[in-house]
C-alpha cells in the first residue's frame, strides 16, 4: 500500500529522516508530502513517532481530472470494497490549487456521490445507510491531478494531546520538533529556550531525547477502520513504551511571564518529560553550561508586538546571544528584514508555513574555539 506522509513547505527531509529510522524508505518525496510502500504494522508505526508530519494518508487511487464528470467516473471506478462497508459513514474533505476544478465543495460532493454508486454496485444494494463507523476520504487536487486517500489520522499529528491549554500565537508541536532537528541538538546536548510560550520546543527536544513516541498518548482515526488487523495498534504501542528512557536532561525553558511557565510545567508532566523552567526576561538570560543550542520562536509583527517593539527585542537578542558564542543560536520569524534588524547574517536559512504565515528559520553556527 502507499502511504503519503503530509507535512509543512520546508519539513520534507526531517520527516524523511525520521522515516529512515523507523526502517521504512521513503519512495517519493515532494513538496509538502511524502510517500512510502508498506504494509498496516508500519502505517501504526507511522502515525506513533512521525514527529514532524501532519497527517498520514492511505492512497487508494491516483488519476487526472478537468472536469466533474471525470472525477466522478474515475472515483467510482476505483476499489473501494476493500475499505469501506455499506453501513461506513463517509466523510469527504477537499482541497484544490492551480486546477480546473476549483470548486472544493462540489468535488467533495461529487467523490461523495462516486463513492456510494460505487458500493451500492460492490455489495448489490440500492441503499448505503452510513450508520456505522465513519472513513474520512481526503481528495486533493493539484494540477488537475486527483488524489484520492483515506486518512489516517482524525485530528492532526501535531495533536500530540499534552499541550491542554495555551497562550496566544503557539508554536504548534509539528513546527516545534522541526525546529529542534534542524538545530545541532543532540540528547547529551544542552538545549534553552529563553522565550518558551507554552513550552512546545523544550518538551518536543526533550520527548526526542529520551526517545519518547511523540503521538503515544492518542487514538487515531485509523483505530476504527475494520479491514485493520487485530492488535496492529497494540503491538506498535507495545514497542513505543519498551524504547521510551526517562531520564534528566540539560533542557531549560523560560520566559518572561509567570502563567507561561505555569501551563509549560503542567504540559511538561502530561508529555511525562523533565525539563527545567524558569521565570525570566530575556536581558537576564544566563547559563553556566559551556555549550549547548538556544532555540527559540519570538514574537514579531503579526504576532503580538508593534514593529518598534519587535526591533528593540531583537535588538536585545543580539546583545544577550552574543555572549554565548559557543552556543548555537536558531531563531523563527515572520519578519522579513530580521537578518538587517538582528545585525548579522544567518549560516543557514531555511523557510518553512507557521499558521498560514511564511516563516524563516535562521541559523547561527556555534565559533569553535
């Protein structure tokens, strides 16, 4: 079967790695997405430690389509028997970008309407009563070429479900792990985040560092399919508790306000890590650890302060980093002239979407002494 691993512009590769270490081979990568042969065992393997990939998807069938009546011949001569009973609840999401067909709501419709032709064909019935478990069928359209797919998931893979309460404009935990893999962080390493929020990237390193499935405390839409076979989803859950360690880790979060670092111990215990937090502005900012990586997510224009604001902050992140230059610094942003405003190039860059926002990663390599 092929399964596509979704994701943000950007993050390609770090799923990609992930995917390698799990012992499964991607076979296609492109943009937002990708794409890897194998069998259910791995599917639930999958969606329990894919750190930084939104939804994983069940392709049923690929094809081109410029008109309605394309789609819904070419939907409804696919096999759908396999996955779906006449007593399925079928519920169809869409979306479409640089196609012909580019109204959403009427593909939904039309796979919809395909999909029960088909079955009422399959099982020789003149009526499909959708009463039982619900299949959430995902079509995408790109190009004019469909996609059609199950989805895996139900909420999305970055509801790792410990992250109960928030604070404005959250870093989500997709991004979060993302952030912490395109640093240098290693689990021996030292890791601070001296504007933490809600704590997302403090106990996204540290959930990699002890080896912790990300999605272990969840259920997933997939849990419900009935052609899965007994125990996929227990054997995987198995394997994911024996390698977890739990162990203490140079890992500190802080940030200026109180009730942040409140909602960062109480998400800190749901995840089941350990991680240091303090409260603190950055101008005290302060660490006896030799080395280490400084991660963080500040905020900028579109995101809680003025322009004046941002700059003077970013101003002070300078004058604070840069006391520390065996220290690895990476810095997410919005802004676009951070590079001018912060007063140095980056070594590395790299884009990536943050809540519909295009964002850059900077990168500022540790001096070697």
């Amino acid at each position: 079967m092929r399964f596509v691993a979704t994701c943000k512009l950007g993050l390609e590769s770090t799923v990609a790695i992930q995917l390698k270490k799990l012992g499964i081979e991607p076979v296609e990568t492109l943009d937002a997405r990708v794409a890897f042969d194998d069998d259910f065992d791995t599917m639930a393997k999958a969606l329990l430690w894919l750190r930084t990939a939104e939804r994983l998807l069940l392709t049923v069938g690929t094809f081109a389509a410029r008109s309605f009546d394309e789609l819904f011949e070419q939907t409804k001569a696919l096999d759908w028997k396999p996955f779906l009973k006449p007593t399925t609840r079928i519920h169809v999401n869409g979306k479409s970008a640089k196609s012909t067909l580019f109204s959403v709501s009427d593909c939904q419709s039309i796979v919809k309407k395909a999909i029960v032709e088909n079955l009422k064909a399959a099982y020789h019935t003149d009526r499909i009563p959708e009463t039982g478990e619900e299949v959430i069928v995902e079509v995408g359209i790109l190009k004019d070429d469909v996609t059609l797919a199950l989805d895996c998931c139900g909420a999305g893979l970055s509801r790792r479900g410990y992250r109960t309460y928030n604070v404005p404009a959250p870093l989500s935990e997709t991004l979060g792990a993302g952030m912490v893999m395109l640093s240098r962080f290693f689990p021996d390493t030292p890791l601070i985040d001296p504007m933490c929020g809600s704590g997302t990237i403090p106990i996204e390193a540290a959930m990699i560092a002890n080896n912790i499935a990300p999605s272990r405390g969840r259920t997933f839409a997939s849990e419900q399919w009935t052609f899965i076979p007994d125990g996929t989803f227990s054997r995987a859950r198995e394997e994911a508790r024996d390698a977890e360690r739990h162990e203490k880790l140079c890992i500190l979060g802080s940030d200026i306000d109180p009730h942040c670092i409140d909602l960062c111990k109480k998400h800190a215990k749901k995840a089941g890590v350990m991680v240091d937090w303090k409260v603190r502005p950055l101008k005290e900012f302060e660490t006896s650890w030799e080395k280490g990586v400084i991660l963080c997510n500040p905020p900028y224009g579109e995101r809680l302060l003025d322009a004046h604001e941002v700059k003077r902050l970013y101003h002070e992140m300078r004058n604070v980093f840069d006391r520390y230059p065996a220290w690895e610094k990476c810095i997410i942003t919005a802004m676009r002239e951070f590079e001018q405003v912060y007063g140095i190039r980056a070594d590395k860059r790299r884009k990536l979407s943050n809540g519909g926002m295009v964002c850059t990663v900077y990168r500022y390599y540790a001096k070697r002494f």
